[in-house]
C-alpha cells in the first residue's frame, strides 16, 4: 500500500471551515459574517502605543514569555477584575493569540492516548488541538434552546483516560455564559477525578448577562486550572496575535518549553501596546464594550428571527447561532455558499461546530462584531433574501 506522504495527526481534521468562509465571503463580494473579527478600529490608545514601540526600537524579540511589562499588567488586571493572585515572573506566557495558547498548553499537559473532554457546539480549535496530540476529544453535547451543561453527561463522558476538560465561557458559538452551578459542575468533577480545566475566557469582557466567573476562582480550582485569553477580542485587534495563560508555576514552565520551541514570541511592539491598554483603559472602556456589543446583538438578533431563522439570544461573546430549517433544505455547507452568493451574507456552516456533521447539518453562524451600519445591511439583505424565497 502507498505510504502517504503527510503525518498521519494531519489526518484527522479539515482545514478550518471558519477561514474558509472568509474566502468565501470575500469571493462573492459578500458581508462576512463568517470569521468573528471586527470591521471596526482599535482605540487609539492601542494604535499611539504600537506605533511609538515601533519608532522607540523595539522591534527585536521580546523574552519568550511575555514582556515583563504586559504581565506585570496582566497580573494586576486579574487582581483587579477577578480578586486572582497571580505572579507575572512564574505564571503567565504571553502567546500569538489563544489560538496558540491553547495549542501550547494541550502540548504541554496532554499525553498521547488521553481523551480532553469537550462541550459540543465548540469552537473548531479544540478537536484539532487535542488531535494534534494524538489525544481524543470526547463530547458532552449541550441541547438547544439553553444550551446547559448536564452534570449527568459531564459524569458520562470521564473515562480513567481523561485529563482535562475544555471550557469556553462566555461562549463561541452558542453564546452561553455559563452559571455558577454549571461552573461547580466542572470544578467537581476536575476535584474528583484529578482533571485540569483549559478555559478559554477571551470573550471574558463581552457578556450581557450574568457575570463572568473565571473557573480559577472556584475552591481549589486555581492548581488545577489553565486560563487562556489574550487582546483579539477585548481590544478588537485580532491580527495582532497577542494572548495570554495563566497556570500554575510547573504547568506555565512547560507551556513555556512549547511556546518558545513553537513561536519564540509574540510581537513585542504589539505586547507593549497591549500592556499600555491594560494600563491606561478604565473601567469605562470595559463597561462600553459591552454595551456597544449589546447594541449590536439587539441590531442583528430581530433581524434573524424576522428573516425566518430559530435561534436562541446570546448572553455573551458574539456570535448566533441560527437554525434555517424554516428557510431551507440544504444542507449547511450548501446553505452557507447560497447565502454567500444570493444574499451576499456570509456565516459559518453549522457541522465545523460539532463532531458529528449532522448535527448542525441545519445550522449557521452568524457574528455580530460589526459595525451596525454592516449589521444593518446584513439585516436587510437576509430579509430580502428570505422574502425572493418564500
Ligand atoms: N474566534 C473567531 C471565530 O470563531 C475567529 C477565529 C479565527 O479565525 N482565529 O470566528
């Protein structure tokens, strides 16, 4: 038989459907709604400070870790916001956004054979991060319209395999910020089982509902828990690939062997402005972002209702989530292309969210971080597009 000519760990996932949209979009001169960045600029804050490290000359490479300056920032910020003692020398890396946090960090805790258990809809990464390690991501599916973890499931899916549990709150793409109790749940059975919990919080300042609760500080959470965020979101500056971890000093030692082997850095004019956003941006600019993001939710939700989609309202992050069974027969990939092409809206087919395609064979998702002018627009060109096909 023909050997192939790739790694057999490049075999088991696609190239990420999300990217591909974008692509998509772009072919058909459509809005994209696709791939969650904003079409609206940074504070200039961000900007002034990027350029000024520019011209100041630091454009060399940062420490590996992280410039001392973003996590002295870093750890006064989860002091501040979160009441989390956390020592910038010992326990943070600085990373090219979460995406390669959350690469570096399953590199770093995950053995090959082990299962990562996964709440599903998820976000793409997660099954080729756990892959990549020849680990098996294990499902726990949520139900529509609550999207609420069952403890019972959560129960089911630990195996004496298992090492960690991967947690998104609030959350792409269902829009969950998860409760107290269902964040006791997973503190649980991390206690019980002797699991870690990853959590990607980067949409930790964008909710609407509720509260952010990092699973950090739940009792006896904080040895056991690796907490990815980074700026993409929170400053809406997702080219600059500026993330964050926070673990405990022998996960963060190695988590930094796997960064610095994969990355060496993240740009260190880029982690300057980010440190001079943490330290000049107040409470003020936390509360208006979500405030704008609320806006823009309240813009593009009765939007999709009116057009003849089922979904359920985000409490956080920005992304819906939409059933088009009313609207349509096909499949999602075919429905995501024709609405590219014929409404000039492009979202994200519905199966790149779950294990087993079928399960979002008829869903999308749509983002909403745009302005709303753009939002407006999508809104009217959906309705347009569902009332030619009516
Ligand atoms: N997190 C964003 C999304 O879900 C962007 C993903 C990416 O392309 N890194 O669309």
């Amino acid at each position: 038989m023909k050997q192939s000519r790739t790694a057999r760990r490049t075999h088991g996932f696609t190239e990420s459907v999300i990217r591909e949209m974008t692509r998509v979009a772009n072919q058909h001169g459509a809005i994209n709604l696709a791939q969650g960045f904003p079409d609206f600029p940074c504070h200039e804050v961000l900007k002034d400070a990027a350029c000024t490290a520019i011209r100041a000359d630091i454009n060399q490479y940062a420490i590996t870790w992280g410039t001392p300056r973003l996590r002295r920032a870093l750890a006064e910020k989860y002091r501040k916001f979160y009441g989390l003692e956390v020592d910038p020398e010992e326990e943070i890396v600085v990373t090219c956004g979460a995406t390669e946090a959350m690469a570096a960090v399953h590199m770093a805790i995950v053995n090959p054979g082990d299962e990562v258990v996964v709440l599903e809809p998820f976000y793409e990464n997660y099954g080729p991060d756990a892959i990549l390690c020849e680990a098996r991501p294990v499902m726990i599916p949520l139900d529509p319209p609550d999207y609420r973890l069952d403890p019972d499931r959560l129960n089911a899916a630990i195996s004496p395999r298992t090492r960690a549990i991967v947690l998104n709150t609030p959350n792409n793409p269902t829009g969950r910020v998860f409760t107290r109790e269902e964040l006791d749940a997973v503190a649980d059975a991390c206690r019980e089982h002797d699991l870690f919990a990853i959590t990607d919080e980067i949409y930790e300042h964008i909710h609407y509902e509720g509260a952010h609760i990092p699973m950090a500080t739940l009792d006896g959470m904080r040895d056991r828990t690796i907490t990815v965020s980074g700026f993409s979101k929170t400053f809406s500056v997702t080219g600059w690939r500026v993330g964050t971890i926070v673990a405990p000093p022998d996960l963060t030692a190695a988590i930094r062997k796997v960064h610095d082997f994969l990355t060496v850095g993240a740009p260190a004019p880029l982690q300057e402005a980010c440190a001079a956003g943490l330290e000049s941006l107040g409470d003020d600019y936390y509360r208006q972002l979500a405030i704008d993001y609320r806006a823009r939710r309240d813009s593009l939700f009765p939007a999709l209702v009116a057009a003849g989609f089922s979904c359920t309202c985000p409490q956080g992050a920005y992304y819906i989530l939409a059933d088009f069974s009313a609207l349509s027969d096909l499949d999602d990939e075919a429905f995501s292309r024709r609405l590219a092409k014929e409404a000039g809206v492009a979202p994200v087919p519905g199966s790149s969210f779950f294990q087993d395609p079928g399960r979002g064979r008829s869903l999308v998702r749509f983002a909403f971080c745009k302005r709303i002018e753009t939002l407006k627009e999508a809104g009217e060109r959906l309705r347009s597009f569902a009332a030619r096909n009516a």
